[in-house]
C-alpha cells in the first residue's frame, strides 16, 4: 500500500489531480457553512450581473441569483450524485459479476448473456429509455446512470471471479465445509475489491459527466434547485448574451473531471506492474549511440569488423552491460560461430552491427563496427537503413514471431525486394516464388499467398532466410535460425545455409549455444561469456583442444551420439549478472583452476598459438601441436 | 465469408429480441395509465376504457409484447399521439439526420483518433506524446455540450465562421457546402470525446505492437522507419482499435442527443427528449429500439472487418 502511494505521488499530474479534487471535495462539503447567499433566491432587479461585480463574485444569471452559491451547491449535488452512481452501479455490478464467476455454469451463462444485452444498447439511449419510464428528476437520472453501467462493472469483476474461484484457497475453504456466503465474503471478495476501486476511478468521471448531461437535457434535477448540468442547461439560452453563466458551471465540470481522470490514470498506472519495470518502452528505428572516449581504427581488409563494441542496457538507474568490448571479423564467404549460453550477449553483439538492439534501453557505448572499411555505429538512418537487408541481413529464431502475422508470406518477401528498389507486381512476385523455391519450399507459386500461421515451423523458418536472401546480401546473420525447431528440421535447414553460402559466396555470422551446429558450418568460433568474448580461433582447433576452461566446460555439457558412457558436466554456478560484473575474469567464480590474480584487472585477450586467441591466465592446454608447427 | 456474415446476421437474432425485451419492460414500468396521459385528465371512463381496449392494454403483459413484436415486425411501430403521425415515418425521417452527424464524427473520430494514438506512441515520451496525451486528456473530460456551446461563442458568434445552429437554411438553396458549414461544428463537437477514447487505446495499442518481434524484422529488412509504424504496426494494433472504433460508434450514435439539443439539429435524440418531456412513450419505445438494432447491425459490420483485417480468425 504505501508502496502503491509512493508511485501514485511520484506521478506528478496524479497528484495534481487528486489535490483538485481534495479542494473541490472539501468546498462541497463546506458549502453549507461558508457564508454563502441562498442559492435559490431570485432577484429580478439583478439580473445577468458580470463577474466580479458588487456583491456578486461569479455575477448573477437570468434570475439574478448568485451564481457563486448556485456553483458550489450545484458542484455539492454533481458530486453527490456522480459518486452515489458509481458507488450504486459498483456494488451492484460487482454483486452480480461475483455471483456470475463465482457460481459459473448454467448462473453464468444466464446472468452474462443478460449482461451483453444491456451492452448492446448505445450507452446513452438506456439512460433516455429508463429515464422516460421513471420520470425526469433527479433520482431518476442517479438510478438510470447507475443502471446504465452495472453491465461494466459485472462483466469485469465476473472475470477476476472466474480466475479466484478455481484457486486452490478457495477449493481449501469449500473442502473445508465453509459455506458458499462466506467464501465469497472472507476469500473472493479482498482479491476483487481492488479491481472494483480501479473500475471506479476510471468510471465516476463518466458518471458525473452523464448525469450532468441528463440534467442539462432537463431530465435531471429540476428548478429551482440545480445542479452543475442544469445550470448549464439553463444557461443556454443566454449564451450569446452573457456567456459567463455558461462557463462557470461548464469550467466547473471540466475541472472535477480532468481531476478525476487524471487521478484514475495514476492509479490505473500504479497498479500496472509492466509500467514498473520500464518494460513498456519503444524501440526507436535504430540503437542509440552515446560513444565515449577514442573510437578504435580498422585493422585489415575484412568484409565486416566489429571492434571493442561496447552495448549497455540502461534501467533507470541501472546499467546493464551487455556487451562489454568484443572484437570480431568476418571475411567474404567465410562463416564464424558466436557461442555462448543464454544471456551471454551474443544476440546484443549480433543486433548492434545494423543498430537493431531495442533503444531504450540499449545504448551503443563505445567501439566500432566496420562495414567494407566505413564505420557504420552512429550512421545517419538512412544510411543504416539502406544497408539492412541489403548489405546485412537477419535470420531471427522462433519465426512465428518474427514474421507478420497479417501479411502473406509473399507479401513480406516483396517487400524485402521493394525497400531498396523499385519492382513492378508481376516482377516481384515471380522473384518471391523463385526465392521460396532455392530455400527447397515445395509448391512455391501456391504457398506465397499463405500466411505464417497456416505453415509449420520448418517452413516459416525457411521463409525467413529466403527474406535474408531476397536482395543478395554479402553478409547473413543468423541469430539461432535452428533452436525452436525440431532435429530433422534443423538438420535440413542447416544443410540448406551451408549449401547457400556455398552457391553464392556469403559470409555467415552463425549465432547459437549448439557446438554440434557450429562443428558442421563454421569455419572459425568465437566463444561469448558476460559480454565478452573469451576463446577464439579456427573451429577444429577450438573443437579439437579448448583452452579456455569455460569453452572446455561447455563442451562437456553436450551429448555426443554414438560417444559412449559419458558424464555430463553441469558447470556449477550460475553466470555473473552484467549490472553486477566481477573485477578480472567473470568466469573465476565457477572455474576450477581460478586463482587470485584471476581475480584482479582486466586479463586480455592474448594470442594463443597462431591463428588463436584466449582470454585466460590459466589456458587449459597449451597448444602444443601448433606452437610445434 | 458469405457463411460467416450469415452467421453473425443469425446471431444477431437473440440480442434483437433480448433489445426489444428490455425495452418494452422498461416501458411496462411506467406508473399510471397511458391512456390517461394521451386523452388528458378530463377523459370520461368509458372513453379510457376504450382506448385501452383500442391500443390492447387489456390484455395481460406477455401477450401485449408479442403484438407489439409483431406489429414492428410488419413495420408498424405504432403511432406518436404528440404528432399524429407514424413512429416509424418520424424516427426514419429523424434518424436520417442523425446518421449524418453521428457518421460525420464517427469518420472524424476514427482518423484523428488513431493518427493522434500512432504519433503519440512513436514519439513516446517526446514532446508530439505529451502534447498529444494533454489534449486528449481535456477531450475527454470536456462535457460535449458545455464544448458545443463554447463553440458556437466563439466560432459562430464571436468570428463568424458557422452558422450558430440548425441543419439547413430555412430559405435558399440545399447544396452539400450549405450542410456542411452546418455540419462542421456539431460533427467537430460530437467526434471530440470519441476522438480521445481513440487516441488512448490506438497508443497503448501500437506500444503494445511496437515491442514485437516482427516490428525488428521489418526494420531488419531494411523497410523504412514510416511503413514499419503506419504500415507494419499499425495494420496489427488494428486488430485491437477496430472493436473500440465499434464501441464509440454507439457512442456517437446516443451521444448525439446533447449536440442535436445544443445546435437545434433536427436527429433522432432531440427527437427522443422532447417525446419523453412530453410522455409520447411510443414515439420513445419505437426510436430507442430502431436506434438500438441499427447499432446491433453496425457492429456486425464491425466484425466483418475485423475478420477481413485478420486472417487467423475463423470465417
């Protein structure tokens, strides 16, 4: 609760809204002892007075009574009104919404068809319909509005019973042998009442809204004692005349209502646990980039060159590094691994060459990433956009997300086409079929007009790389294109990728915690561990002789087919959090050769043996075979 | 498809009987004797008696519901004693210029709506979101009237830009221009609350969309940054912001009567006020249940679109 307080009173416009409604509250309430004139005495002789004359703050209207007094003893009755409605429609709808979910079955169905009835009225017919069977008065518009929004309540509470009514206290309690009326009473009822409180808040501006407009129709409150819609409605007809007797009632609903609203969004905020964690925020077109400090110069001719990238996330006022300085290459035609467990940042290194890391939070910090020798981090968008897809493209995992859901699949991969150059109808969708049928898609010319959801997983996914293919990229990366999908499957699409890369040359960045997938593809291997990269080197080698004793450990967690009796090793521990990170080597916690220096300043990533690399003072083995070649 | 529209027209069977059931017994409610209240207290017994007998109020409840069912099913609404004339006739005549209101704001409502929502979310946080969010939050707090009235001072009393009220000139000419000068203030005034309501939900929805994975493949691909939010996102939030556009459809539909009463429009809801101010509970029964199944009608339409913008769900 006073947790629930403080995000309310950190909401700045919340709190505004609840000290103007505390204000206008306490003035109603008081309304009686301030020494006010009576409300509804008239005084012919002045009539229509401006604002601010003698005697008459707010003036006087069309019978010369004050307005002042009117306001606050027509605010004093709004209030009453607009609340009693919404307390009435609150206990009735929630009474009934409980019975509903609490009794389901047959009760349910009867009481919730009901309920969609009423619904399907327009809102504010149903009030006019009961209204002209009751009678106009003022009572009469309270029960029609209440009676107008019970359907609103009931429906909402129902569900929320629904979900407390299969909980296990409340099987307990029956098991108990407690009765149905005091279930509902000690177990349902304290979990639904916040749910109503919220419904209320967001709701009791509605009802003041609509009872004022009842009585300005005159079917509310009747002369001569007004409320705030009446007054407005007797107003009217001297609107060209002396305006101020409309806006002073008008401005008072206007008021109370922001209020309210205002109020209602920040406890409807408050109460919202995904706005909590930050969740909610919008990935902007391309990663911010916040570079601190020199920026690294490119080494060599590679194709692609990521150098000391660094990428953070930051959580209000948490920094989370994700990527804490990897440097990595890739050649034409060549394909290099990026292996890691969950969580080691390998997706974040992959996402931030094209500046696809969700901004906020990510933020690019620090390093480069050359693309033919130009320095793509912080490019102008255009300039990143022209190079998605064309230059650099993506295979993402678990493609029934990742795709469209309401766009045809040929749809999508015209489009692929289109965002760089210009295609007629006929010449894009002939290109869409030919891209289906190089990734192997049987049945090509039908399956174009399919969507996602109507292909198994197998297919989506081969969908997503003819996407990467469709404008010839020189680089693909693949962001574990194979895990959500079953072996078969993941061995025809890995010897799909292969036999591409093959055909046409391209260099593949190969993302995944799978050694068996990197053993068949990969040419070269990188290993990832908290955001950094710890072993790297030709793919045999690595393979072959770990020197790392996290990679080493890594392998021993896979099974091997047809590799005997074997222990499989869980590496004890759990990696290091990256807001969180270790001084020297954020493997030494789980490693079984640490020692102390381990523990101290940044170790590097020194060269190990000739085409290796290893960022450990301890390697597991040192490579003999090579440093005797 | 066909067989989906089929369907949903044979759903809408029930809540078409459960309207008209609602509405005849909030109006079997009424205290005291409509035949007294149509031939006025001075009516002799007999006559009373009579008239009764005339209109079947003789007969016991449920019989009286099925001849009225019946006589609607035939077209007869039966007859409004304030103005002597058919219901039907007067409600239709009425409804018509309520439909041009209520579907001007309804058109203004859904663009402005949901441009303001998708603006506001792809700027979220920025300076367009919370321009957008304040004076979405004074729509809605903004009683349509009190709006209307402050409209007419200044726009049609104070600059001289509209007509103060009314649908057409008494005398001269009836061309389109002339309707929608008339038209442009109430239309603007009704579509204001609406427009807000549109706003909230479009923005929460594309946020919602914009987290997606399928947003990060299309800007992986390279497509720009305008098709992603008004092609790719939007086409998806859509699949949420259609059910409310049906919702404030009905609320523009019944949120007329305030406009129609504030600008003299001659529609359906003014129509309905003053038959309850003057207890002709015909002319009420017949204009609350035409409006109410109109609206049933509508959001059948609504759920066809929803179907066609979205291919997972089963026609």
């Amino acid at each position: 609760m006073s947790a629930f307080l403080t995000l309310l009173a950190r909401n700045r416009l919340a709190l505004g809204g609840l000290i103007v409604l505390c204000i206008v509250v306490l003035l109603a309430l008081l309304t009686p002892l301030l020494p006010l004139k009576p409300p509804n005495v008239t005084d012919t002789a002045s009539r229509f007075q401006p604002p601010f004359s003698e005697g008459a703050l707010l003036g006087t209207d069309h019978l010369g009574r004050d307005l002042l007094s009117r306001l606050m003893w027509g605010t004093r009755l709004s209030l009453a009104v607009g609340f009693s409605a919404a307390v009435i429609a609150a206990t009735l709808g929630a009474a009934i919404g409980i019975v509903a979910g609490y009794y389901g079955g047959r009760t349910d169905n009867v009481i919730m068809r009901g309920v969609d009835m009423l619904m399907a009225f327009p809102y504010i017919l149903l009030a006019l319909a009961i209204v002209a069977a009751l009678g106009p008065g003022l009572m009469n518009a309270l029960i029609a509005v209440a009676a107008v929004n019970i359907p609103f309540f009931a429906r909402n509470i129902r569900g929320i019973t629904v979900g407390i009514a299969n909980k296990e206290f409340v099987d307990a309690a029956k098991l108990a042998g407690m009765s149905d009326a005091k279930i509902i009473v000690t177990e349902v009822l304290p979990n639904v009442i916040p749910v109503i409180v919220i419904a209320m808040s967001t709701t009791v501006g509605w009802m003041i809204l609509e009872t004022a407009g009842l009585s300005f129709l005159g079917l509310g409150s009747q002369p001569p004692v007004a409320d705030l819609g009446s007054m407005l409605g007797e107003a009217r007809s001297a609107l060209i005349t002396n305006p101020h007797t409309s806006v002073v009632p008008g401005l008072m609903i206007l008021v109370i209502v922001m209020a309210i609203n205002l109020l209602g969004d920040g406890v409807r905020d408050a109460l919202d646990p995904r706005l909590k964690s930050g969740a909610l925020s919008r990935p902007m077109p391309a990663t911010m980039v916040r570079r601190e400090g020199p920026i690294p110069q490119a080494q060599g001719d590679d194709l692609l060159a990521i150098r000391e990238l660094e990428t953070q996330f930051h959580v209000k006022d948490r920094v989370y590094r994700a990527v804490g300085g990897v440097d990595m290459s890739l050649r034409p035609g060549e394909c290099v691994g990026l292996i890691g467990e969950s969580g080691s940042g390998k997706s974040v290194t992959a996402l931030s060459v094209m500046g696809l890391v969700a901004s906020p939070p990510g933020v690019i910090t620090g390093g480069a990433v050359y693309y033919e020798g130009r320095d793509i981090v912080g490019a102008p968008y255009e300039t990143l956009r022209s190079m998605r897809g064309r230059r650099v493209a993506y295979i993402f995992q678990d493609p029934l997300a990742t795709l469209h859901p309401l766009y045809t699949v040929g749809d999508q991969l015209i489009e692929a086409v289109s965002s760089h150059r210009r295609v007629g109808r006929e010449e894009g969708r002939a290109h869409a079929i030919d891209l289906l049928k190089q990734v192997r898609i049987p049945n090509a010319e039908n399956r174009i007009d399919s969507y996602p959801h109507e292909m198994s997983g197998g297919m989506r996914q081969r969908v997503g790389i003819a996407m990467a293919l469709a404008n010839d990229p020189e680089i693909i990366i693949a962001d574990e294109p194979t895990t959500a999908l079953d072996v078969t499957v993941q061995a025809q699409i890995l010897t799909l990728l292969s036999d591409l890369r093959r055909e046409r040359g391209l260099a593949i960045l190969f993302i995944t915690h799978d050694f068996g997938v990197v053993a068949q593809l990969c040419d070269r291997v990188a290993v990832m561990y908290a955001g950094r990269i710890v072993e790297e080197g030709p793919t045999d080698a690595i393979l072959n002789a770990p020197a790392h004793p996290y990679t080493s450990k890594l392998m021993a967690c896979v099974p091997e087919l047809g590799g005997g009796r074997r222990r499989l090793e869980a590496i004890p521990g759990l990696p290091p959090a990256v807001d969180r990170l270790p001084d020297g080597c954020a493997f030494a916690d789980r490693c079984h050769v640490a020692t102390e220096a381990c523990r101290t300043g940044d170790i590097p990533l020194d060269p190990h043996g000739p085409a290796r690399r290893v960022r450990c003072i301890n390697p597991v083995l040192a490579p003999k075979t090579e440093a005797a070649q | 498809m066909t067989g989906y529209i089929l369907k949903r027209l044979l759903s809408a069977i029930p809540v078409l009987i459960g309207i008209s059931v609602i509405v005849f017994l909030i109006m079997a409610m009424i205290p005291g004797d409509p035949a007294t209240a149509i031939l006025g207290s001075y009516a002799t017994p007999e006559n009373v008696a009579a008239l009764n007998e005339d209109l079947g109020l003789d007969k016991p409840l449920v019989q009286r519901y099925f001849i009225w069912l019946g006589n609607m099913l035939q077209g007869d609404f039966g007859r409004s004693f304030a103005l002597n004339r058919p219901v039907l006739d007067e409600v239709m005549e009425r409804f018509n210029a309520t439909l041009v209101l209520a579907g001007t704001a309804f058109v203004l409502c859904s663009v402005f709506g949901i441009a303001a929502g998708v603006i506001s979310a792809a700027n979220q946080y920025g300076l367009a979101d919370k321009a957008i969010t304040f004076v979405v939050l004074l729509g809605i707090s903004i009683p349509s009237f009190f709006l209307g009235m402050m409209m007419i001072l200044t726009f049609a009393v104070n600059l001289r830009w509209f007509p103060v009220s009314g649908m057409w000139p008494i005398f001269g000419d009836r061309t389109i221009w002339v309707l929608i000068d008339h038209l442009a203030m109430p239309a603007t005034a009704l579509a204001v609350v609406a427009t807000g309501v549109v706003a909230r939900l479009s923005r929460s929805a594309m946020l919602e969309v914009l987290r997606q994975d399928f947003i990060r493949t299309a800007r992986a691909k390279g497509v720009h940054e305008r098709r992603v939010i008004w092609g790719h996102a939007l086409r998806a939030a859509m699949v949420s912001i259609i059910p409310v556009l049906g919702i404030q459809a009905g609320f523009v539909l019944s949120g007329a009567v305030y406009i129609e009463i504030v600008f003299q429009w001659p529609g359906v809801g003014r129509m309905l006020v003053d038959a309850i101010l003057r207890r002709d509970i015909l002319l009420v029964q017949g204009g609350v249940v035409f409006v109410a199944a109109c609206y049933v009608m509508f959001n059948i339409i609504v759920d066809v679109a929803q179907s066609l913008l979205d291919p997972r769900i089963k026609t």
